[in-house]
C-alpha cells in the first residue's frame, strides 16, 4: 500500500491512496464520500475514472485536478519513488 493522504471531508473525498509512481505521472484512488462528484481532471495530461464508489486519478507532473470545486490536486515533483503533491482549497 502506498502513502495516504487524508483532506478534509468538505472536499467529498475519503483518504487519497497514492497508487504507483512511474516517472511522468503519479496514479491516486479515494472512496467518495457524497453522493456525486465533479473532477476537472489533471489537465495537460492524466486521466480520471470512477469505479464502485472510488475514484481513480492519474496525473502527469505539473498537472492539476479541480475536485467537486473544493481542492485543487497537483503534482509538483516526482523523484524515483516519490512525489511531491499540493493539495490545497480552489479559490
């Protein structure tokens, strides 16, 4: 199992499980926790798809998603094995 994140619940969203990293684009999964969810996905490059109450994210370095208008998810660095990601409110 790789890292979590845990982001507040307003952001509709459980715990964010970093999945893999290769070395263009860290792969994400997080149960959702409302009932619907919106996802301006990790543009330039990424993808985004939802499966069984998950959602599953995959974001290229230097990408950002907009999740259900609330946060903002980037990634900033991705070194070897790890990966620096900004996880901050929109607006």
């Amino acid at each position: 199992m790789g890292d979590v994140v845990t982001v507040p619940g307003k952001y509709g969203l459980g715990p964010i499980e970093v999945t893999a990293i290769t070395g263009r684009a860290v792969e994400m999964v997080a149960p959702l926790t409302g009932s619907g969810y919106s996802i301006s996905g990790c543009s330039g490059g990424g993808g985004v798809s939802s499966q069984g109450g998950d959602v599953r994210l995959s974001c290229d370095k230097g990408t950002a998603a907009t999740i259900n208008n609330a946060m903002s998810l980037e990634v900033v660095e991705i070194l070897d094995t790890a990966a620096v990601l900004r996880i901050e409110p929109t607006g």
